[in-house]
C-alpha cells in the first residue's frame, strides 16, 4: 500500500528548492494546472448547469402570451334582451358566442359559461383569474343609445365589465385582462356594424351616433376582492413558498456536511483551520437515519424562525400563522429528506448540483408563481404537476389569500408533500440499504481498523513527546542549570538536545491482503 501521492507530470521533487515549506508542499499551481482531470469536471458541470438553468429562467418567462393556453376564465351573461317589433334580440349572446368562437380569445382561455353566483365561487378558491360580467339591459343600453326603439329599454352606457382576481395571480390576471380586451373589443366593431345597418340614415349621419356606432361597447375592468395591504402586491405567496423551500434544501446541505463531519467522513475547514475526526464505524443506512430525523427537528425550527420574522417582525399579512407554519414545516421536511437523499444517493458533489437543479432551479421556473402554468411552455408544464414549489405554492395562496380552503389548493399542497416525504424516505431506504448489502461501504473497515491504529500511536508519541519536553524544561529550571560550566569561565551547561520519541510503525496489514484504494491521508465524504 502506497502513501505517496504521485507527482503531476513534468514534476520532480529534486529539482524544487529545499526548505520546510517548498519540501512538505512541493506542488505548485503551474504543476496541477496542466493536469487535464482538473479541468473535465468543472468545465463539463459548469457548463451543463448553466445551460439547464437558463433554459429553465429565460424558457419560462420570454413569451408568455405566445405559450399561453387554457387559462381559467368565466363568462356571466346577465343580459335580458329586448324586442324590436316583433323580433326578440340578445346581443350580450352574441357576445357570449363570439369570444367562444374566437381563436384569439378561446385559444389562449378556458372560457366557461357560468352564473354571477358560480363564477364568485370560483375566484373566492383561485380557479379563475377573471370573469366576463355582461350587464342585464345591455341589449336595451345599445339599441336605446343606437336610437331604436325597444321593450325594455336601458339606461346608461352599454358596459361589459371584467373582474381580475389578483389573489390568484397578477400576471395571470394581467394576462387574462389583455387576452379579453382585445377580443371584446373585435366584438364591439362587429356590434357597431350590426346596429349602423338597422339605424335610419338621417340619424346614422348624426356626429354622436356615428361616434358611438364606431363603438358601441365600453369596457371596464376592476378588481375582484382587492389583495391585502401588506401581501408584496401579491407576491408574498410565491416568496414565502421560495423561503419554505429553502428551509428545506439548505436543512438537507448543512446536516449531511455536519454529521458527516461529525463521523469523520467530510473535513471541517473554517479559515486557516483545517480538521477531520477520525472517521467512526457507522454503516450508510444508520448515517441515513440521523441525518433524517435531525432534519425534522432542523426544519420545523427554520419554518418557525421564518414566519416569526416575516409575520412578526415585517408585518406580512398572515392570517392562520399555525396552520402555516405545519404547512412549511411539512413542506421543508419532504425537500430536506429529498435532499439528503440525493446527497447519499449520488455524493455530495453530484447530488448537490442535483437537488439544486430539480428543487431550486427547475423549481423557481414551473411554480406559477410569476407567470401561471397555462402560459409555460409544452416542456416546463408537466414538470409542473411535480415540483416541490408548485405544490408549497398552492397551500401558502390558500392560506393567505382564500382562507384556507382546501379546495383553493392547501389540499393539493398537503398531499403532494406527504407524497414526497413518502416517496423520498422509501427511496432512500431502498437504495443506501442496497449499498451496503453489496459493500459499497463508505470506507473499507479493515481500512478503517488501520486508520484507528494510526490515530492511537499517533496520539501516543504525540503524548510520549509532551513528557520528554516536561522533563527536558524541569532539567533545565534545576539547581545546576545556571551552574559554571567545568570547560571554562562563564559557559553555561547547555540543554539537552530534544530527541523526537521513538517512532513506531503502523499497524500491519494483513498478508496477502490489498486495500482497495491509495491512502493520502484520511477519507473524504463521498456521499
């Protein structure tokens, strides 16, 4: 067994020049620099990262409305009609068919025909991001204003109004808004045409009534259920899910480093110190398992910490702080035991860039949290049904904005974490298990007994070297240390040299017996 670490190509320990720093370190830069392996991994990770996270971020946000799809959107046909002679006529009807008959606006919406009643349900649990309301005189309105007569006139302008519900979203109901303005706004043009065709000519020439023939149709809209006043103009559903989820993955990162530090399997290096425990003899499966209930208790303290100084200290508008706070410790849990996961599972190395990929990148981009899933593109939708974040998101808008309806998405939220929890600690039971049934042991444990046995002789002439130097400072404090020396008038008795105590050997491997890897110095974590 070797305990040389080979030089970098090129390099020769004889031709460095001798002193204690050059001889017990005598690679330099230039040396590693020109080795290709220190270089493949790094460019090629670096390089595959940045390429996922800005397809991720730029994918999810550079054309909504061009990916926009069947966004939830109701239609209230309140219009009574009117009769011109004997002729019944609804035009808030025609409206109603022509925005389902539009590609612009049924392509882009999921239009649904509905009561004022069905429809205020629907925003009260984020189902719609906005509802088409189409007054009842609508039709007496246009054909009084046009100067027909009808039964059952109307007063005022005819106006079609429509509710955006921020609570669910304020691109999503920006969105919604833009996608029926202009469509409403082709339908009133078509209106105009329609009327200008009935309307006598002598009135038809009339300034104002060609003025309103040019656009019989106003619309407004407003705000259905305004957002609380401290709620980040409704964003703070989607940071408070980002943070949620954060409390999780940097649990699962902290805990893994720790306690591998802790077992000697990772090194602890604050500035200048370095340090690493002599490894202990714990298997994968029960390293595991400390890392997961530690981060149980890790994440409900992080949830916790979080609300107190969002909800407490900041003043976030958080109605059910208890029902909020078991949501994110719930969520954390599921992200922290994934995490964890994946750091056993795939390394540290790996398994980190992973579990930033999957729960923070690809997360932050499929959420809905700025721009709704309807309008992400065909790839980042079904990664949508399973993100971590989607999922937190749903039950942190129910809580804060829809009262803690289940139906509004705390439901969904709450299953889907406690389905991956589940998933996650079966995965990792299966697979760490796996590893050391076969003997993909972290460390060998004959290597292991050897490094134990280097550790205790290294501690005993460690400790052989302090009592040589305790005697050799009581030798020289004596009564004859300052004693004349017999070889001459004012020469002192010098110290005895201090001889290193006696060096022992290692312990011996057993015959015959390889391990199977080169020791430089103790193991690293792998996972």
């Amino acid at each position: 067994m070797s305990t040389e670490t080979p030089a970098p190509p090129g390099h020769s320990s004889a031709s460095r020049p001798s002193g204690a720093s050059t001889g017990a370190f005598p690679i330099r830069a230039s040396d590693l620099l020109k080795v290709r392996a220190v270089w493949i991994l790094p460019l090629v990770l670096g390089s595959v990262v940045v390429v996922l996270i800005t397809a991720f971020y730029v994918g999810s946000v550079v054309d909504p409305l061009a990916h926009l799809h069947g966004l939830p959107v109701a239609v209230v046909n309140q219009d009574r009609g009117a009769v011109i002679g004997t002729r019944q006529v609804n035009i808030g009807q025609q409206v109603q068919r022509g925005l389902s008959g539009s590609t612009a606006v049924s392509g882009k919406l999921a239009l649904t025909d509905t009561t004022l009643r069905s429809a205020q349900q629907a925003m009260d649990r984020g189902a719609c991001y906005a509802t088409v309301v189409i007054p009842p005189g609508f039709t007496a309105s246009l054909l009084t204003r046009a100067g027909l007569s009808a039964d059952g006139a109307g007063s005022g302008r005819p106006a079609i109004v429509i509710w955006t519900n921020q609570r669910a979203g304020t691109i999503g109901a920006s969105l919604a808004s833009g996608v029926l303005q202009r469509g409403l706004g082709v339908a009133s043009g078509q209106i105009g045409r329609q009327l200008a065709a009935v309307v006598p000519a002598a009135r038809a020439s009339s300034p104002l009534t060609a003025d309103f023939l040019a656009g019989p149709v106003t619309v407004t809209t407003a705000g259905y259920r305004q957002l609380p006043s401290h709620s980040a103009l409704g964003l703070s559903a989607f940071y408070l899910a980002l943070l949620i989820l954060m409390c999780g993955f940097l649990a699962g990162t902290i805990i893994s480093s720790s306690v591998d530090a802790a077992t000697g399997y990772a090194t602890t290096e604050i500035g200048p110190r370095w340090r690493q425990r002599q490894p202990l003899p714990v298997n994968r499966w029960n390293t595991l398992v400390i890392k997961w209930v530690m981060a149980a208790v890790l994440t409900g303290l992080m949830t916790g910490l979080l609300l107190l100084v969002a909800a407490g200290i900041l003043r976030m508008d958080a109605p059910h702080p208890g029902l909020l706070w078991l949501l994110g410790w719930l969520c954390a849990a599921s992200v922290a035991a994934g995490t964890i996961v994946l750091f056993a599972v795939l390394g540290a190395s790996i398994g980190q860039l992973l579990a930033m990929l999957l729960f923070v990148y690809a997360g932050l981009a499929a959420s809905g949290g700025t721009v709704p899933v309807q309008a992400l593109s065909g790839v980042l939708r079904p990664l949508a049904e399973v993100e971590p974040l989607r999922q937190i998101l749903d039950g942190t808008r129910a809580i804060l904005y829809f009262d803690a309806q289940a139906d509004a998405g705390l439901a969904r939220a709450v299953t889907g974490a406690a389905l991956g929890l589940v998933i996650w600690l079966i995965l990792g039971a299966v697979v760490v298990r796996w590893y050391d049934r076969k003997g993909f042991n972290r460390m060998d444990p004959e290597l292991l007994g050897y490094v134990a046995g280097s550790v205790q002789q290294y501690k005993s002439r460690n400790a052989d070297a302090r009592q040589q130097d305790s005697r050799n400072a009581g030798t020289q404090t004596g009564p004859d240390a300052q004693r004349p020396s017999a070889r001459g008038p004012g020469r002192t008795r010098q110290p005895p040299s201090h001889q290193p105590a006696r060096q022992r050997k290692p312990p011996a491997l057993p015959p015959g017996r390889n391990l199977p890897c080169t020791v430089h110095g103790p193991a690293r974590s792998t996972g």
